[in-house]
C-alpha cells in the first residue's frame, strides 16, 4: 500500500508539474507587436497669389489719352499676361501649351519661331516652384498712341520682379521694358515685346 501511494503521488506531482511548466512557457512568451506602416508625407504646396500690376501713370504721346475702360482693360490684359507666361509654367514645371489668351496670332507665331524670345517673354523649363511665388514689383506706366492706320494701341513701360522656390529651384526674376497691347476682339492682347529678362538664382 505504500508503495503504491507513493507512485501514485508522485504521478500525481508530475502530471501536476508538467502542467505548472506547460502554463508557464505558454505565458512566457512575449505577444509580437502589431506591423505598422508610416506614409511619407508629400512636401507642402503653396498655390500662388495672383499676381496684379499696378498702373502707376497714364500718358499720351498727343492723340487722345487711352480711356478708363480701355486702362482697365489693359490692366487685365497685363495680369493674364503673367498668370498665363510665368505663373502656370512655374507652377506646374511644364510648357505652356496654349499662349492665345495673353498674345495675338502674329505674336504667338514670333514667339514659337524664335527661341530666345520665348525665354524672355516665358518661365519655362524649371522645376516646379511648389513653395512660393510671389512678386516684388509689378507696375506699369501705359502710354496710348495711334499706329499708322490711326488704330490706338497702348504700350505698356513694365516693371516685374517674381521670386519663384521650390525643392529644386530658388530664383528671382525680373523684366523690364516695354509690351505693345492692340484689340482683339473684346480683350486686348499683347502684339510686340520689347523685354530684358533676368534670373538670379539664390
């Protein structure tokens, strides 16, 4: 009899320790952390402020002064001027694809034929200037006059300093020198240049 009860206890204690051991490793083990996934953010875009130029004079070269409405018409002709040349192309980094709305078909046709021109009068092929572009100086003085035919036509003595940045790019522009606006149909367009441009990098 005693024989027997101590085999059976001591069966007893080892199912009894085995089990204690088995709770114990399965306890033990440490849980895995959950996988987690970190999206890079894209870098902070700017969307430009329009730029507007100021008219600062009015003068005349003796035919009748240009009237408010045709100032004001100019006026907008010289803003669509910079957001169709220089903003959008500086934004985006790609080529401007349709000039028509800021220059007339004879002017259009110069600009495509002559490469250094178009560098002049357009911002392009530069990274794109995500973070800021912005204008310094943006004036005008517009003198109305008449051409042979006895058309008035406005030109327009400008003023024009943007500074465009971005990751890859960190530049100031600036233009100065004269564009010739004529009518077309009801805007008015840009028909000659007569620009120097400038850009220094930072």
């Amino acid at each position: 009899m005693t024989r027997r009860a101590s085999a059976t206890g001591l069966l007893a204690l080892a199912l009894v320790v085995g089990v204690a051991t088995t709770s114990c490793s399965k306890h033990s083990r440490p849980k895995a952390a959950p996988a987690t996934t970190t999206t890079a953010k894209p870098p902070p875009t700017t969307v430009p402020a329009p730029v507007h130029f100021t008219i600062t004079e009015t003068t005349t070269d003796g035919s009748d002064p240009p009237s408010d409405d045709v100032v004001a018409k100019v006026n907008e002709a010289l803003d669509r001027y910079v957001a169709t040349a220089i903003v959008a192309p500086l934004s985006s980094g790609q080529p401007v694809a349709d000039l028509s709305p800021a220059f007339t078909a004879a002017a259009v046709a110069q600009i495509g034929a002559d490469a250094d021109l178009r560098a002049t009068v357009l911002d392009e092929g530069m990274p794109p200037a995500s973070r800021e572009i912005s204008a310094s100086r943006a004036t005008a003085v517009l003198e109305g006059v008449n051409d042979p035919g006895g058309t008035a036509i406005v030109g327009a003595r400008i003023g024009l300093t943007i500074h465009a940045a971005g990751p890859g790019l960190d530049v100031d522009i600036a233009r100065d020198g004269e564009l010739v606006f004529v009518p077309d149909g009801d805007a008015w367009k840009i028909n000659v240049v007569h620009l120097q441009t400038q850009r220094n990098s930072r």
